[in-house]
C-alpha cells in the first residue's frame, strides 16, 4: 500500500512540506468525525459571530479554523497562517518558511444539511518580506502544494504539489488516507454546467448570452443539450469536475456590483485553479489566468470560471 508520504516523498517533497500537510490532514481526521457526529456532537447550527466577510460563522467554521489553525502553529515549519475565519494574517514560527492559506469548511451552508463540505488549503513559501499580510500577497503560480479534503459520504483528501493530482479515501479502520487515484485527468469536453441559476438577472451580458447557448441545448449554437449542477459547495462541484468532467462558474453578479465575485482568490481559487490545471482543465477569471492574478488583500474575490478545458474556454470566449 502506498503511504501519502511515500508518495510525497517520490514527488521530492521535502521533509518539511510533508509536515506541513500532515498537520493539515491531522485536523481534517478531527473535522470528518464530528461532522459525522453531527447533532449528537453538538456541532450543528451558527453561532451569534460574523467573520471578516460579514457572514455568519457555522459552529463548525470556528471549531475546524481552531483545529487547523492550532494544528499548523505547532509545526516549525509554518511561517504564518491565513484564513476566511481569520481577519489578519496569523504569525507561525519565526524559522518556518511556509505560509499556508485555507478555508476551513468550504460549503458551510450544508453543514445543517448534512450534505458535502470540505476543507481547502494552499501552501506557499516565505519571500522573507517582514510584514506577513504582504508576504501572503503573491500569485497562485508560487504555491508549492494544493488541495482539499472533501466530507462527503466518504472523506476524500485531493492534493497536488505541481506533479499531478491524485486522491486519497480515509480508511477509517486504520485512520490513513489510502492512494484511490493517482492520474487524475479532466475530459476537454462536457455535457454539464454548475452556476447558480437564481442569480440570473444579476449577471453581466457575455454570462447571459453563454448560459442561454447551453439552455438552448442541440438546437443551439453549441448543438448539444448540457445537464446542470449545483451543490453551493465549491470543493464538492470541484470534485465532481475532477472526477467526470464539466464546468463551474461563480461569475460577477450585480448584487454587490463593486465586489468582483463571491468566491475568495488566496484560500478558494487558487488551489482549485492548481488542482484543475494539473489535471489537464483550465482556471480563469474573466479576463485573465487565475494562478497569475497578482493578488491586493488576502480576502480578495474573484470571478470563477473552471473546468473541462474546451468548455472554459467557450465561456469566457463570449464578449
Ligand atoms: P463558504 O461556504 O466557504 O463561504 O464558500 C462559499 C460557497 O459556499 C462556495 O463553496 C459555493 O460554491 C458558493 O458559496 C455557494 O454560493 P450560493 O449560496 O450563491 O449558492
């Protein structure tokens, strides 16, 4: 049986980045079993706090920021910490050399729900630039290490660190993650859209006119009918790309016309974008690649679009 740390180690991960990440899948072991508790955990329902995004915080957001948050402090290989739960960069260890970005519990609006949820990380090195929240500001071609663990009906861990993507299923009789696919590829083309249709009137002209085409099924331009999709939740929409295929869109919307998307670049984007890439899709923003967005603020968003290359492609060609 192959151990992810083998497997790492075979990807010329240093000893210090693979300490790193199994800090990472140590908290996320704790997240998946109280999720699976559940209500008997106590952990379902919101608590009376707002995070820096203005939403509602989950009792679960703030429990698995914690586990992550502690679990990475206490390795001397972390530099500094960012999170959507956090409003400031989170100092580590003055000799660590790696920043770690995540979005502790991705979905959060299903955890009441009992549908998938995950937790989504990035890992880039220090540039050694003495203020820490300028440090974090670099672009999504500098991370090291990418991926997510998905809640679902089983617990999925999917990372890259730029030699592929492969996924990894929690055998909760040995409490390790067990290699399940280790050649993740993206087909070039799909029959299947995710966007959040009830923001349609919101959308700006190019994302309304592609959306018809792909209503407008065989007898439109495009000339096939396409399924839809949509679980509000990033990691579980990113996962069913990187299984079979499709395309996810959060595009601008004129709800909060100043606010670029919903979706968040540093801890949401970018290691989607890694993950995709490296599986043979494409990651972009409306107007540019997204691992080359030179990113402003560590809560910065960003408009989404992802996938099935050819499809990504045909959606962001539309002006
Ligand atoms: P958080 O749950 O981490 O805030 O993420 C945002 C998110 O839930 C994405 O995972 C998902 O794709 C999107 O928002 C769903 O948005 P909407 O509520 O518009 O369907």
């Amino acid at each position: 049986m192959t151990t992810l740390n083998d497997s790492l180690k075979q990807q010329e991960c240093d000893i210090s980045l693979i300490d790193v990440i199994q800090r990472i899948l140590s908290a996320s072991k704790d997240i998946s079993f109280r999720l699976q508790q559940g209500a008997l955990a106590g952990i379902l329902g919101a608590t009376e706090e707002e995070n820096v995004q203005g939403e509602t915080q989950k009792k679960l957001d703030v429990i698995s920021n914690d586990l992550l948050k502690d679990a990475l402090k206490a390795s001397p290989y972390v530099y500094g910490i960012a999170s959507e739960e956090e409003d400031f960069a989170v100092p580590g260890n003055d000799g660590g050399e790696y920043l770690v970005t995540y979005d502790p519990l991705d979905g959060s609006s299903n955890i009441d729900i009992n549908v998938s949820v995950g937790t989504i990380f990035s890992i880039m090195k220090t540039t050694g630039n003495s203020d820490l929240a300028q440090d974090f500001l670099q672009a999504g071609t500098n991370q090291v290490a990418a991926g997510y663990v998905l809640y679902g009906p089983s617990t999925i861990l999917v990372i890259t660190t730029g030699k592929g993507v492969s996924m990894w299923t929690l055998d909760n009789r040995i409490g390790e993650f067990v290699l399940t696919n280790d050649k993740v590829q993206i087909p070039a083309q799909t029959k299947e859209f995710a966007i959040n249709m009830s923001n349609q009137r919101f959308w700006a002209e190019p994302v309304q006119a592609y959306v018809a085409d792909l209503l407008a099924g065989e007898e439109g331009p495009i000339g096939k009918r396409f399924n839809m999709r949509w679980v509000a939740a990033m990691v579980a929409e990113v996962h069913r790309i990187l299984t079979r295929g499709g395309i996810f869109m959060y595009p601008w919307d004129g709800r909060e016309p100043s606010k670029p998307g919903k979706l968040r670049l540093m801890y949401e984007a970018n290691p989607m974008a890694m993950l995709v890439e490296q599986a043979g899709g494409l990651c972009r923003t409306d107007s540019e690649r997204m691992l080359e967005v030179a990113p402003t603020e560590i809560h910065q968003r960003v408009p989404v679009f992802l996938g099935s290359k050819e499809e990504v492609e045909r959606a962001v060609s539309y002006k």
